[in-house]
C-alpha cells in the first residue's frame, strides 16, 4: 500500500516546491500540507486531487506503483519531459537513441 504523506512529497520535492508553495497552489493550509506528508492526517478527495493537479500528475500516476518505483532523477526527467511539445520530445527520442544505449 501507498503511503500518501510520502508519495506527496517525493512528488513535492521533485517538482522543485515548497511545501508552502503547495498549500498556495491547492488552497490547502500549511499545516495540513504538514500533517498529510507526516502521515498524522489523511487528504480528502478532493484535496488529493488538488494536490495532484499542483504536482502535474494524474491520481492514477500518483498511485501508479511503476512511478512509486522510479528513482528521483528519473521521475523528474518525465516531469520535465511532460511539459515538452510533440516535436521537441520526437527530438529529444532522437537525440537518446544516437547515444546507442
């Protein structure tokens, strides 16, 4: 099973946010932000999609377990990779697979 209060903050922290900067974006108080990643507390539904939506990820991909398994680095490489147009990621697909791997 998913520890929530954990996932959010790995999620947090690769995305480069405070936990702050979370509480502003989902409307959600600091403290709660707090007590959800210290698992004293438990987000609503709605909170949790809040949440997601901040962090950029679906609530299926936040209780995905192949994403749960991904090291940091890589989750924040597919992070990144979201953001990029169609044509820019065929370029960066082209661009891995010259450095025959």
């Amino acid at each position: 099973m998913i520890d929530v209060g954990k996932r959010i903050r790995e999620l947090r922290h690769i995305s480069g946010i405070s936990g702050r900067t979370l509480s502003k974006m989902t409307g959600l108080d600091p403290s709660q932000i707090s007590k959800i990643e210290n698992g004293s507390s438990k987000p609503s539904l709605d909170a949790l999609d809040r949440i997601c939506k901040a962090l950029n990820v679906t609530v299926h991909e936040f209780f995905s377990p192949e994403t749960e398994e991904l090291p940091p680095d890589l989750l924040q490489l597919l992070e990144t990779t979201k953001n990029l147009t169609p044509e820019q990621r065929k370029l960066l697909n082209d661009f891995l697979k010259s450095l025959d791997i």
